[in-house]
C-alpha cells in the first residue's frame, strides 16, 4: 500500500460497547498493524441526547482488555487533538456554512409542528414523508426565503438547522473493499440534517467526513448499518472538494443471532445466557449486562473467537494469536454475508486457551480463587492441581470444582457413591490398603501404582471396587483424575488420614 494507512475506531458513547462494536475496533486494528499504519480512537459524541456517562470508559477499558492499542486519540493524544468530537464543536460550523455556500446545502427553519403536518398529509395520501426534493422548496429553507429573510432570521436567534441537499436522480457509484460496486439512485435518499443550531453541534454525518478528511484516514472500517449513508458520504467528499484524497470504504457484514435470523442483540444473550458486551456494565440508572471478562472469558480466547466472525483465514487454522492473526487479515477474506455467532463455541474457544495455558500461569489465576475458598497453598500447588484438571475445564471458575479436594479433605460423602462402594467388604479392604499405603516410603505416583497395583493382584481384589472406595475417602465423590494423581498430590499423611476419618466417620450401606 502506497498511502499510509490511518483507521479509526469511532464509536459514539451510547452505552456498553457491544460485541459487534469490538470486532470493528480488532478489524481496523489489523488491518493497521498489518499494514505498518496507525490506529486512531474518536469518540464520536456530538448526539448529546444519547450520550451516556461511562461509556467511554468503558469503550477504553474494552480495547485495552482485547489487546486492541491506539496510537493516537482519545487517551493517548497526536497530531490532530482534540479526539473527542464534542472538543472539536468549533470546527464544524465553518465547514456546514462552505457546504450551503457552494450550493450543496441549505438553512431550513421549518418546525417540528410543520414537518408533522406534512408528514399527516403524505400518511393520509398513502405515503411516507421524505425530507428531500419535492418538499425542500415548499418549506422556509434558504432555497425559497430570501436571503436577506434568511439573514434576519438567523439574526434574530430562530432554530435553523444545514440540510443536505441530495441531488435528484443522480446515480452514485461507489466502491467497498467488501461489497465491490455499488450503485444508488439519489431520489431514493433524503435531504440529511448536517448543522443544528439549536445546540451549535454537527450532526454524525458531518463531523464523520469532515474528521475523516482532518485526520487523513486512509481506510473507514466500519459495521454495515453505515452502508445506506455511503452516497451521501461519497456526496459530501465531493461537495468539500475532497474526492480524491477520499477514504476507502469497507462496509463489515452484521453478527447475527445464533439461530441465524437478525442482529445479535443483549435479548439474544439474556435469553440464551452469553454475555454480547465484553465487560460487566452498570448503567447510570443501574442496569446491568454480563461481559465475556467477568464471565470468565478469557481475553485471548475473546479475540480469537471475534476475529473469526466474519473473516476466515481460508486454512483450517481456528487458533490465532493476535500476532498471527495481524499476521493473516485481509479484508478480501471478510465476508459479505452475516456470521452467525454460537455460544458453544465461544466456550470452546475459551476452552482451548485453558489447556493451553502453563501450571503458572494457572497458578496466578487460580490463587484468588482458592483464597476465596480459605485454601492457603503454594503457587507450585495451585498450578500443578489446575494443570492436573484443565483438560475438563473451560473456565478458571470451573476448576474449585474439579480440584478442591486436592486441598481440602471431604467430611462428606457423594451419596450415590457411598450407596455404591461404602458397603461389603470394601470398608474393611480400605483399611487393609491403608497399611500397605503406611508401608510405602516413596510416595510417587508411579511407585504407589506399582506397589498397590501389586498387593491387588496377590489379594487378587477387584481393581473397580478398591480404587473406587479409595477414591470416596480422598475425594468424597466418583470425581477426579487418576487416583495416583491424586495420592501423589495430597501426600501419604493426608492419605492416611483422610482414609482414617472415613472409616471412623462414615456408617457402611447394610
Ligand atoms: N459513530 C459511529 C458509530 O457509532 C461511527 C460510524 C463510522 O465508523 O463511520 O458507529
């Protein structure tokens, strides 16, 4: 690429950022990354009546959990600050007025109550109302008021706003990296509100171009709902002159519910019970939303599962890191169609991540877990009981399950286990095994196999029938990895122990 790359992640501040919302900032960032470009974060904030307070926290705290690095914006800084569009509201005006200048758009002072009673007649006549050609020069705007008019009443403090005015029947054409050519026909599209005075703010499509253009972005990467304003975009790069420093467009196909059918949204996850935000989100009035972080996800397994939703690397490959995955995107192996996204396989994902992961790093997030559970053990424990068991995990949350009985003896018993094996002659065989286990120095899982797999052949006892009794005393359930795992673990004190308090403790099934 010739250019230099510049994309940008510009999410407005409405509320949690949503799973959707993630994977456009992870595209643009690897399509950056991959391209030696820059990132840039704009907080796109001029719609004051939907903005929420934290919410652009929450968008920083987000990226930063995913990986996601800005290289300029907001938090960070650069060359073209102020990043936040609210910060930048003087800019805007000038631009709206070169606009209506040119002839490319016009001051309208019609009323909401004006707008209503069009609106009335064209729903009585059968028809939907479309602010654009055929009603433009019928309503106080500056194309049928005189200018002085429109001066004085500018002067003397009316509400007006800068609309657009949409070419009639022109075909516009243009090119997404994704989609390819596309065509429309500009008597489809309406006159948008660009300039409002009432709050001296731009509106999105405005400051969007204008932004775009000051910051030199080379590359828009964005969700397909912004796809019906691509003429009007491509319109206004024409109507600044700009056409030819323009950015490239490429339109990213929807997420969709797992059953296929529409836009993945927050119902979806409530209803099936997977988080579509990627942290835990409090709203201002308290509402709350689950998040992949605070579920358990972990943010690499995230990632990966996200990039894979809507791109495909055209291999079989499912496991990415993020430098494999800059390493591999292309915005030619997006796809034009929506990707379905599957709960179960966001847990496979996470899954993955946790076998693959090392005793220490098991160790150091499953340490809380274990204090949580008044466990005070080692880190060398912790990791060793958590790599025993991860194969059966998916989450850290799962492995207090799994492996509490590494450090905490049972004081009760499973009782369909107890019903099955705490009854015959098992009791007293369990005890016979305690005195071979007392007679044992080398505590290893290998030797205590070889030594009690022996003394079960000479007594020729039932394998099933001792080891399952042996592993209601140390464990207090039919759970568990290999029983030598677990004798190895807990030591031969604790063995004995724990096989001493279930004989005395726990009454045989007559
Ligand atoms: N502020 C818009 C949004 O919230 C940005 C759309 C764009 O990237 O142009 O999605």
């Amino acid at each position: 690429m010739s250019q230099e790359v510049r994309v940008r992640f510009a999410p407005s501040p409405t509320g949690p950022l949503h799973m959707g919302g993630v994977r456009t900032a992870l595209y643009n960032y690897l399509f950056a990354r991959r391209h030696g470009g820059k990132m840039i974060l704009r907080i796109e904030d001029t719609d004051s009546q939907r903005f929420v307070p934290g919410a652009e926290e929450y968008i920083i705290e987000s990226l930063k959990w995913c990986g996601i690095e800005i290289d300029e914006g907001v938090g960070v800084g650069g060359p073209h600050a102020p990043y936040r569009q609210s910060e930048r509201k003087e800019i805007y005006l000038k631009y709206a007025k070169q606009l209506v200048e040119a002839g490319w758009a016009y001051y309208a002072f019609d009323t909401a109550e004006e707008l209503d009673v069009l609106r009335k007649d064209a729903e009585a006549a059968g028809q939907t109302f479309a602010y654009n050609y055929t009603v433009r020069e019928k309503l106080p705007t500056s194309l049928s008021l005189s200018k002085e008019e429109v001066e004085e009443r500018i002067a003397r403090g009316d509400i007006w706003v800068v609309r657009f005015k949409m070419p009639e029947n022109e075909v516009v054409e243009m090119d997404d990296l994704i989609r390819g050519h596309v065509k429309v026909n500009t008597s489809t599209l309406d006159d948008k509100v660009l300039y409002k005075s009432a709050d001296a703010l731009p509106t999105y499509h405005l400051a969007n171009i204008v932004d775009d253009h000051l910051m030199e972005i080379s590359h828009v990467i964005r969700g397909e709902e912004w796809l019906p304003s691509l003429p009007l975009h491509y319109l206004l790069y024409r109507a600044f002159g700009w056409q030819d420093s323009q950015p490239q467009f490429a339109h990213l196909p929807l997420l969709l519910k797992p059953t296929g059918g529409g836009k993945l949204s927050k119902r979806d996850g409530d209803k099936m019970g997977f988080p579509v935000f990627p942290l835990f989100w409090t709203s201002p009035t308290g509402e709350t939303a689950h998040g992949y972080r605070e579920d358990g996800y972990f943010a690499e397994a995230f990632v990966n599962m996200l990039a894979l939703l809507g791109w495909n690397p055209g291999t079989e490959q499912e496991i990415f890191s993020m430098q494999e995955l800059i390493d591999n995107f292309s915005l030619d192996r997006v796809s034009k169609s929506g990707a379905r996204f599957q709960p179960d396989k966001a847990k496979w994902f996470n899954a993955q991540y946790m076998h693959h992961k090392s005793d220490e790093e098991l160790a150091e997030l499953y340490q809380p877990i274990l204090r949580e559970n008044g466990v005070e053990t080692t880190d060398e424990l912790a990791g060793k009981a958590a790599g025993i068991m991860k194969e059966r995990a998916t989450f850290i949350g799962d492995l207090w399950d799994l492996t509490s009985y590494f450090f905490v003896a049972p004081t009760t018993y499973d009782e369909k286990q107890t019903k099955k094996y705490w009854k015959g002659e098992n009791p007293a065989r369990l005890k016979e095994l305690r005195e071979v286990l007392a007679s044992i120095d080398d505590f290893s899982k290998e030797n205590t196999e070889a030594v009690v797999g022996a003394w079960i052949a000479e007594k020729e006892y039932g394998m099933g029938q001792i080891m399952n009794t042996l592993r209601l005393a140390l464990v207090g359930a039919g759970k568990g990895p290999g029983m030598y795992d677990v004798t190895a673990f807990i030591g031969k004190e604790e063995c004995l122990k724990r096989i001493d308090y279930i004989l005395e403790n726990l009454k045989p099934i007559e």
